[in-house]
C-alpha cells in the first residue's frame, strides 16, 4: 500500500551510512569497499548508483555489502567514473526495498540520486502538502521528499533548486547527490550527523570522495582532506571543487552518540580518535563510580575501548570475561523482541572458566531496552560470579532521536521510565551506574556539558532537541485531540 503516511508503514528512524566517489575508473567497485567499512552504520540493505556520463545505473538489495555487491554480475552493469552508495537497517516486510537508497529520479533538469544519513523531522508535512499539489511518491522514505522538493522548485540551476529544497527541510541530514552536471555532497546547518571528504591522487587530477566515516577512505588508501562543515554543500564538476554555503551559520550541534556508540573506533571525527574519546569515557567511568571489584569485562564489541579505559585508571585488571560470535549482527536488527532476546544468548557466551567465584565489573556502551543488560548480567551469575556491577559509558538514554539513529519510542526505554535502582533491580545487577552529562563531555575534552551552547547534540541523554520537530508535534497534537475526543465520549 502506498500511502501519504509514512509512519504507517515502515519506520522513519534509520541508520546509515554513505559514500560517494567522483573521478575514478570503476567507481562503483570502490564505493562497495566503502560501504563495506560503513556495514556497521547499517545492515539490512545496501545500495549503489552509477553514472557513466549519459545513464545512470543502480542496483539496490537487502543484505550486506557482501554477498550482493561482490558479484560481477552486479558489478559490471554499474559503468562510469561517478558514484555513490548507501547502508541502512530498514524495516522488514515487502515494502522495505523501495525505500533502500541511493534514490533515484528523472527531474526535468535530467537523472539525480540521492544517499541520506540522517533523518528529516518535518518530513511527512512536507510530503502532505507535495501530495496534495500532485507529487506521485514511489516510497515512504523521508528522503524522497527532498527529491520532490528539487523537482518542483522554481530555481534555474540544480544546485539552487537543490539549496532551495534544503532551506524547507529541518532536521539532520549529511547527503551525497550525483547529477547529470557533477556530484553534491552536504551537511545541515547543525552538521549533526558526520560527512567527510578524501582523496586519492591520480594523473587526471585523482579522484574525491565523500564519507560518514573516515574508515571509509583508509578502506580505499584514500587521504583523508577534511570534514564537510556543517551548513557546507561541496559540488565537485569534474576535477573542479566548489563550496557554497547558503545557510545562515549558526552554532554546530554534531551527534554525541557517535563517539559514544555509532563510529567505529578506527574512524576519526572532528579531529578526535573515536577510540581515544572512548577509553577517556570509561576512565571518566572510573573516577565518577568505582566497584571494588576482581576484573573488568567489556561486554564486546562496543563496550571494550571504554572498559580498557576503566581497567586503567582504576588498576582492575582487564579480562574477556565473555567472548562474541562474529557471525551474528547487531542486537538491534532483530525486529521482534522474542528474537531479539535470541538473538543475545547467539551473540555472546560467558568465558566460564575466568568469571567463576568473581566480583566483576561489566562495561557497556549503553542501556536502550535494557534487553543486553539483562541477558549479560544473568548470563555472568550463570558463570558463577560473585558480584555483578554494571557500568554505562553514556548518560541513561531516556529520549528517542529523531535525527537517524534508530531508537524505540520512549515508552521502550528502559531510563525513560525506571529510575537508577529499579533499573539495576530490572538488569538483576549489584550497582549500576551510567556516567554523568559533563564527565561525558570531559571525554571530550570540555570543562563541562554548556548547558546554554551545548558543542553537540545529546537530546537522546537530556532531550535538548536542536531543531524543531514538526511530525512529532504533528502526531501528538493528533494523539492529543484522540485523548480528548476519547475524553469528551
Ligand atoms: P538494549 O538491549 O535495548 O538495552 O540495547 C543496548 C545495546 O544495543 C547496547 O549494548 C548497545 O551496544 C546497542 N545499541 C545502542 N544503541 C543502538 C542503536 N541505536 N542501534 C543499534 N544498537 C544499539
């Protein structure tokens, strides 16, 4: 069904990861390998477009980079020396591969596709209103609205139609954009989710490349050159590279959670090592709520630079007191919560012999359902530790994004609605404790959180939101009048 709604039936909140290259033989293939190092920003479908200086190419699938985009018979037909890709988790169901990006269109100014990581809150009034002056929608993304912005716009050029297009969207959005006339990449105003550009050197002047992540580049022997700014929009015609910036500056509000949980360690963001900022959290961790306890477990992977952090400033030794399977996905994918439970117990076992008559420590990145906790925590009693403390190397999540990182609705938080003991009573832990606001941002090598110019975005922590949030607004005035209306019969 297609419909003017897309909350109806796949799910706005997505995560994702994009990559884009202009000037290299086959560049298809080296954006796989960029998708590739993002597969951690999104695995459940992935995309690619080409554009070989008449036609444009694409092919869209669910599933890992690997395994669709490793084969020739994908490959080959994906001609030219510009293109671009995308990963994402998408909902299940058979409407998903629709929505499954770079999304494509013939404009009247010719072919354009677009990847987007992030997501833009006042996406389904802009849609209603493209609706009902004619727009034909083809998926429930939110991205497909600024596809039908540039379409109907009054400018001249692509690149005005397309600023114009971005002036009337809000909310997070790092995108890469291939036209007929060269590629686009940009970030908005707040450059809350990340974008960053390389390069590799050539005879004919080399090759660009934009990314989410730095990782990204070092997986192509790209150099890195710079982050795209927030508000920047960077056209690159050829060997020619143009920056406009046609938004009114205002104060960056980059996510937190990247360093927190999103980036992969290796990548480098803003200047800081994903990695570095990570242990700093955990010995942060360390100093804010210590355990006398035998050892320090990370529950892997994306817990363990900030344990090593915490076993170093505490002195606790730093043991894998539970080892991962590498051949399941994130936790996260899973969409029911009976498989989601499952597919804990498949990710992860405890390493017996070591945990056995133990006080331990066990370091995470976050707490969002509560689900992992809990499976960990009973799963090292299980093992025969003594004493189970749980640390958090992020302030209790108790508000959802709405800017691309895919959270439950509040109501599913676990911190949205616990308090620090019932929450430790939920995860059946010893102590809990998550670290504080300022010492995350002593991780990050701030004073202290600024609570009138906060440097990022951290609404999911202190439901700061730094833009406005049109369909949220939207639906709860709907659920608003649904309440009184119920009220009133
Ligand atoms: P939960 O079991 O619902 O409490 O989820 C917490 C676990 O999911 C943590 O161990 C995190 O590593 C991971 N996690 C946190 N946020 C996300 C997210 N947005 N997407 C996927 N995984 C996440």
């Amino acid at each position: 069904m297609l419909t003017t709604n897309p909350h109806e039936d796949d799910t706005l909140h997505e995560e994702c990861g994009i990559f884009g290259i202009s000037g290299a033989t086959d560049a298809a293939r080296l954006v796989a390998l960029g998708l590739h190092a993002l597969q951690h920003r999104g695995q459940e479908a992935a995309g690619i477009t080409s554009f070989d200086g008449v036609e444009f190419h694409t092919h869209r699938a669910m599933g890992h980079v690997a395994g669709n985009f490793d084969r020739e018979d994908i490959m080959v037909p994906l001609r030219g020396s510009v293109a671009c890709g995308h990963v994402r988790y998408s909902t299940t169901g058979e409407t998903a591969l629709r929505n499954v990006q770079p999304l494509y269109a013939d404009l009247a100014s010719g072919g354009f596709a677009i990847a987007h990581n992030g997501n833009i809150s006042n996406a389904m009034r802009l849609r209603r209103d493209l609706v009902r002056r004619g727009s034909i929608f083809q998926s429930t993304s939110d991205t497909e609205t600024i596809i039908h912005l540039v379409a109907t716009s009054n400018y001249r050029t692509t690149v005005d139609k397309f600023i114009d297009a971005l002036k009337r969207v809000e909310g997070a959005y790092s995108l890469i954009v291939m036209t007929p006339e060269g590629m686009i990449a940009c970030r908005d105003p707040l450059g809350i989710r990340p974008l960053v550009m390389g390069k590799i050197d050539g005879p004919d002047g080399g090759s660009i490349i934009f990314a989410s992540e730095t990782v990204a580049l070092d997986v192509v022997g790209a150099t890195f050159v710079r982050s795209i700014d927030p508000g920047e929009l960077v056209m690159v015609k050829g060997t020619e590279i143009t920056s406009h910036r046609p938004f009114p500056q205002v104060a960056a509000r980059p996510c937190i959670f990247e360093y927190v949980y999103f980036s992969r360690p290796d990548s480098i963001s803003e200047d800081r090592s994903v990695y570095t900022v990570r242990k700093a959290i955990g010995a942060q961790l360390a100093i804010e709520s210590p355990v006398d306890a035998d050892l320090v477990i990370p529950v892997p992977d994306s817990g363990t630079p900030a344990a090593l952090g915490y076993a170093q400033e505490s002195g606790i030794p730093f043991e894998l007191g539970i080892i991962r399977s590498h051949y399941v996905g994130r936790t996260f994918i899973q969409p029911s919560d009976k498989v989601r439970h499952l597919g804990v117990k498949l990710k992860h076992n405890a390493n017996r012999a070591l945990i056995a008559g133990k006080k331990i420590v066990l370091i995470d990145d976050s707490i969002v359902r509560g689900t992992t906790s809990l499976k960990i925590v009973e799963m090292m009693r299980e093992a025969g530790a003594a004493e189970v403390h749980m640390r958090i190397a992020s302030p209790p999540t108790r508000h959802s994004c709405f800017y691309g990182v895919d959270t439950p609705e509040r109501a599913k938080l676990l911190a949205a609605t616990k308090n620090l003991e019932q929450m430790a009573d939920y995860i059946k832990a010893d102590s809990l404790a998550f670290i504080s606001i300022h010492g995350l941002y002593k991780a990050l090598g701030e004073p202290q959180r600024n609570a009138i110019r906060p440097s990022h975005c951290d609404a999911c922590f202190t439901g700061d939101y730094p833009t406005s949030l049109t369909d949220q607004d939207d639906v709860s005035s709907v659920d608003q009048f649904a309440l009184l209306a119920e009220r009133v019969i």
